[in-house]
C-alpha cells in the first residue's frame, strides 16, 4: 500500500493501562472517582445510583465496578447499549440497553459543521463534562483519524456527546436518569486505567430486518453511502460473532479496514464508473504521484482564511440556479488537490449532488478559483488533497 495504514487499535482496543499519578505528600493516591465526586451532580449521582447499579451487577452476575466499557448505539435503532467486562481477554457481556430519545439528521457519517449530522464510526470517550449544559454529558472524540480525511477541510465540525436531557442537534441524548448511570460507569472504569473508552456509532443494527431493508432502500442510489456502511457492518459483525472489539485501521482513502475485512463494493469500480457518466470535457487534471499526507502547513487561498469562506458562500448563492429541479439547498462535498505550485487540480464532487450538469458547472467555477499558497512540508512545497464543503441555495 502506497501510504502507511494508521492503527487506531491503540485507541479502539483498550489495551493499555495507564498508571494513576500520586496525590503528592498527602499518602493518598489519585483519585478520578473522588475527582468527579467534587463535582455535585457527579457526587449526587453516585450517592443516588452506585447502590443500585451494584445490585444490578450482581443480578447478572457482573463483578463491580467494571473494569473495561464498550458502548455501541444504532441510529435508526435509537438504541445505546453499555458491554463490560473484567480482563482485556474476557468477552464483552451486555450490562443494559438504553433508549436514545432523540435524534438529528439522517442515516450517514457526518461531514460538516452544521449539518445536524450524528456521527458515524469508532470513537471513544475523551471529555467527562461534570457541568454540562444537557446535566452530565461525555464527549467523543469526533472528528477522528479518517473524518479529518473525508469531512469538510476547514468546518468538520465537533463537540459531540453522550448526554442527558433529551434533546439534540447532532448529538446521542438519553435520559438524566440513564446518564447518571453511564457516566459512574465511565469514571469507574476510568479510575481504574481504561482512558480509551470505546464508542462504535452505527446507522443500524445489520441483524435486524426492518433496519437492513431501510438502509438497503436509503443508499440503492448512494454508492458512498453504500460503501460507508458496509464498512461498519465489518466491526459489527466482528463483534457479534467474538464478543471482541476488531482491530480498526485507515487507508489511505481516510476509509476504514476491519480486521482486514473486504467488501462487496469496489471502490475504484464505482469511481470510475461516475467518470464515465459525466459530460466530456477537458478538465484539470494533473498525475501527481507525491500526494503529502501530513503537512506543517496547510495551503492558503489567496486573500486567507476569511476570502476562502466568503468566495464559499458566493459560489454556493450562484450553484443555487444550478440545482435540479425542487431541490432548494444541498450540501456538496467536493475533493480536490492544491499542487506543489498552488493550482488547484483534479476537481471530483464526492456527495451531495448527482445532477451531471450542476456537477460539471461547479467544477467548472472552481478551477477558475485562483492559485494557492501550496502546502509546506519541512519548507518545502508539496502537493495536499483537500476536502471541501459548497452548500448551494435556490431562491425561495
């Protein structure tokens, strides 16, 4: 393989353990537990509920506290489920499943800050918010390895939680009464050396019909969606079958790779064959063989940041006259590359619009752009894929 496949097994495993860090001169050891318990609604919830969920333990005869969590949840589903167990080599036992009560945006990864979009992928925990604006709420760690390579360059978005309240613009709500739960969990588990916490988000559950046949329905016209979903169903089947998280890694697409698992969807066959459909005509296009994936720094539009978000929104007004017919506004994810000379080359519209001639004006538009500041690497100019979002509007 041309690049180097980034593991994220370090962080969807859990293997490792980290030592706690000394409370200093007071004989006393770190604490994450006593931490979040100066915290009050932590330290009301865990008075309120730790007697019960040790109970509830014992009912199913689960050692508490559990050393190790895995939670998965299933959009279309709404459903969050909470695995624990005691040992890295134990399988994973489901303790309880929770009912997600809200939901924003549809089935599919999100790509973009704004788009209300519930991400879709392998995460895991990185914030315990003991303040939160919705009670208690847990961060993941979105966007990820392979967002940051096929979600918007500069807007992907963030702050995505697990939280209470019940309500919701892009994020996993439950209940007050369940995240009580959820967060002692985390935070015993945390305090006891697992500070990956695994969070895997699926668009459905692949064992149940209703769901596969509205998937099915959903991306028979969607080959990225398709594919995209494909991918999950890996991990998920993975760990229906061993009750052990699969190993996940990148490709060099920013696609994901379960355990080297294959798929039923070609992905070169399916780009090429989008090739073929649209208009001839002569484009931009460069073979470019030094493709950086990492750079000091990133290529600059003429005029900045600022004149990049403008020339954006000017260019998504003007695609408004382009869009098919009662579509009133559409979210067009285009990848492109800035040279090692700063032209912008080898324009495709990955989502968002199939309209062959709305497509083939807003590369059109786009190549006429102007040329960058390329990318930087070690000082020196290098070629970088970039991944853009135009959200063209239709007069209302």
């Amino acid at each position: 393989m041309k690049n180097l496949l980034v593991s994220l097994t370090l962080l969807l495993s859990c293997n490792i353990i980290f030592a706690q860090p000394s409370a200093g001169n007071t004989g006393t050891s770190f604490s994450f537990i006593n931490y979040q318990k100066t915290f009050p609604r932590p330290s009301e919830a865990i008075e309120r509920k730790e007697d019960t969920l040790q109970k509830q333990f014992e009912e199913k005869k689960l050692v508490w506290p559990a050393k190790y969590i895995y939670i998965r949840s299933f959009k279309y589903d709404s459903q969050l489920e909470v695995w624990v167990k005691q040992d890295i080599k134990d399988k994973f036992k489901l303790f309880k499943t929770y009912k997600v009560c809200a939901l924003a945006g549809s089935l599919g990864p999100k790509r973009m800050q704004g788009d209300y979009q519930v991400p879709e992928g392998f995460y895991y925990i990185n914030i315990f918010n003991p303040t939160s604006n919705y009670y208690l709420s847990l961060g993941i760690n979105y966007p990820n390895a392979s967002d940051k390579v096929l979600s918007d360059s500069l807007r992907p978005g963030g702050d995505i939680f697990i939280h209470g309240s019940c309500v919701t613009v892009g994020c996993i709500p439950i209940t007050d009464e369940q995240i009580d739960e959820l967060y002692i969990l985390a935070a015993h588990a945390k305090d006891q050396g697992q500070d990956f916490i695994p969070v895997h988000i699926f668009p459905i559950r692949y064992n149940k019909d209703r769901s596969v046949k509205y998937l099915e329905n959903l991306s028979k016209n969607d080959a990225s969606l398709k594919r995209f979903a494909s991918r999950l169903e890996d991990a998920f089947k993975y760990f229906e079958k061993n009750k052990q998280l699969p190993v996940i890694m990148i490709g060099e697409k920013g696609e994901y790779i379960v355990n080297e698992a294959t798929t039923s969807v070609d992905d070169d066959l399916v780009i090429n064959e989008q090739d073929i459909k649209r208009p001839p005509r002569e484009r931009r296009t460069r073979k470019i063989d030094d493709l950086a994936d990492a750079v000091h720094q990133w290529p600059q539009f003429p005029g900045g940041g600022d004149a990049f978000m403008k020339y954006l929104d000017d260019l998504g007004k003007d695609m408004g006259d382009y869009l098919p017919s009662g579509v009133k506004k559409a979210y067009v994810q285009v990848e492109f590359i800035v040279d090692k000379d700063g032209v912008p080359v080898n324009f495709k519209v990955l989502k968002g619009i199939t309209d062959e001639d709305f497509i083939e004006e807003l590369i059109k538009r786009m190549e006429n752009m102007g040329t960058w500041q390329p990318a930087l690497l070690h000082g020196k100019p290098v070629a970088k894929k970039l991944i853009q979002t135009v959200t063209a509007v239709g007069p209302y």
